[in-house]
C-alpha cells in the first residue's frame, strides 16, 4: 500500500467524519423542523454525508482492507 493510499483513507474518512459533526450540530441549533429553510438544509447536508461516505468507502476500497458485508452504501 502506498503512503498516497493511506493519505487518501485519512483525509476521506476526515471528511466524513467533519461532514456528520456538521449534521449534528446543524440539530443542536434547530428550532423549528417544520420551516422549509431548515428542511433544505438538512437536505444538502445529507447529501453532503452521503458523497463524502462514498469517498471514504472508495478510498477503503483502494486500499484493499475494506470489509464487504459492513462497508456497503445504501443506494
């Protein structure tokens, strides 16, 4: 495996990691989760999850140590 792989691993499961904090802190601060505003951004911020753990299980993948039958998306 090479140092650019494991970099890849580190900084994709970083960014996963960042991108579920950043959910829930987006829930820490909601009020009312019935105003559109707060429906659309809870929208972006899945779907900024769901990218960045498509990164980091592509980044797993490539690194040969992902586990199949737990690192799987829900497509």
């Amino acid at each position: 495996m090479t140092d650019e792989t494991i970099v890849a691993v580190r900084q994709a499961s970083f960014a996963y990691a960042e991108a579920v904090r950043t959910t829930q802190r987006f829930f820490d601060r909601i009020e009312d989760p019935t105003d559109p505003a707060v429906l659309a951004e809870y929208a972006a911020l899945a779907e900024q999850e769901k990218e960045a753990n498509d990164t980091r299980l592509d980044a797993i993948a490539a690194a040969g140590f992902g586990v199949p039958s737990i690192d799987q998306t829900a497509s």
